[in-house]
C-alpha cells in the first residue's frame, strides 16, 4: 500500500487515478480495507483515515517503487509528489511466503529512506532510520554491522530483521496511519472503513495455452500408431531379456 499525509482533505479519486497512470480506471465496488490490502485483482483502491490517503494497489505501484537500489523516485512517486510536494509519502509491502518486507519514506518531495529485506538479508538500506524504525531497531544488538534480536525462549539463537515483517510493516505504517493494524487499535480502519475499488474495464487478457484438437480419424490414426509402437517396445524387451539369459548361460557353462 501507498499512504499519503492529507493535510488539506484531498478527495479528489479519479485525480490521483489520473497521476498514477490509471485514468482509464473505473468504480467497480465498496470494500473493507481488510478486503483490499491483497486482492490480487488488479485494481486500485481508495480510502481515507485520519489525514491519510491510502492506496491499495494490489503491488502494481509499489513494485516500481520498491524495485530499486537507489533513492530515486520512480515514475509513479514523481506524479504523486506533483500531486503532494509538501507531503509524506510512505510505500509498504509484505509477503510472509519468504519473510519479505520493504519500504520507502519520501519527505517534501525527496525520497529519504528505502529498505528492503528478505530471504533472510537485508538486500536494500538506504538513508537514515525514522522514529518508527528506531524504535524497533532499539530491542536489537549489533555484530559486524547485522542487527540481532534475541529470542526470549531461545536466548542462544537470535533472529535478523528479515523475520521482522509484521513488527517492521505495521509499525511502520503506523507513522501515518496512527494506529497498528497488528492489534485492536487498527479494528476500526481494517472492519469499518469503506474503500472504493477501480479496476480496468478492458484489462489485457492474459494468454492461454492454443490447444488444437485432433479430428476422429487423426485421433483413432494416432491409436493406431501408439498400439504399434507398445508392441514395438515389448518385443525389444523380450530379445533383450532373451540375449541376456543366453549371456549368463554360456557364462555358467564355461
């Protein structure tokens, strides 16, 4: 999800549709915020809690956001700084299959802070730790530049930030959003708060596989052919076996 600092009430939907390349977008339906945080449909969605704009957008602009090494914008934050050049604008992704989570913070319209952590590293770190990273940060030691956090049922085995996701995406987000949608604070936001879905009306069909079918009589030919090729194949079994018996034969006679 993108989240937006909304100091001056922006409402305007099919605006923010427009810069990030979604014009062609349209309202398809009203949605929890729990029902879109992956709906893996490839819309957009659109809510608004406690001065924040909240996109969900089913990995289509954070993939370009987070796909990156740098502290560049990518072209989807350059048209939403256009939108909000004073504002904060936080990018977050999870994905618990490989401990996956990343996010980028841009402040008044440059991107100060990028990370990315996965498959057990930290691939991406750039930029200086904000508040809400600090604090979990605070709970960690440091050995040769890697953070460690100790195990309180397993004080000799400690664990990196990569198995962190929920700490790190949710604290995170909690900067803008207020609350932490890992507890009951973020009841209100996930149950209660109505999003609005927009998703292509004339999406590209995805590719199928072009199966051609075989007529009755290339079919019943085709039978034919694989009946022939089983007898084919035993028959070479049974001379190899015939061989082989004759083999051990005058093996054991001489």
């Amino acid at each position: 999800m993108v989240l937006i600092e909304n100091r001056y009430g922006f409402k305007d939907e099919i605006a923010l549709l427009k810069a990030l390349g979604k014009a062609n977008y349209e309202f398809d339906s009203e949605v929890s915020f729990e029902a879109c945080l992956y709906p893996a449909d490839e819309s957009i969605n659109i809510g608004f809690y406690n001065n924040t704009i909240i996109i969900c957008d089913d990995y289509q602009i954070t993939e370009q956001t987070l796909a990156t090494e740098s502290l560049n914008l990518s072209p989807a934050e350059n048209a939403l700084v256009a939108l909000f050049p004073q504002a904060e604008i936080l990018s977050v992704s999870c994905h618990s299959v490989s401990n996956f989570h990343a996010y980028a913070l841009i402040q008044r319209g440059l991107k100060t802070r990028i990370k990315i952590a996965g498959d057990g590293e930290v691939a991406v770190s750039l930029g200086e730790p904000f508040a809400e990273e600090k604090e979990i940060y605070a709970r960690s030691y440091e050995v040769d530049g890697i953070h460690y956090w100790k195990d309180e049922n397993h004080p000799d085995d400690p664990y990196t930030e990569d198995s962190l996701l929920e700490d790190f995406t949710f604290g995170v987000a909690k900067r803008l959003l207020g609350v932490n949608l890992d507890t009951d604070e973020g009841f209100e936001l996930t149950q209660n708060i109505t999003f609005k879905k927009y998703k292509n009306p004339n999406p590209t069909p995805k590719e199928t596989p072009n199966y051609s079918m075989r007529t009755l009589e290339e079919e019943l030919s085709y039978q034919k052919r694989a009946k022939w090729i089983k007898y084919a194949l035993y028959a070479v079994i049974f001379i190899v076996i015939l061989y082989v018996r004759s083999c051990m034969t005058n093996n054991s006679i001489s």
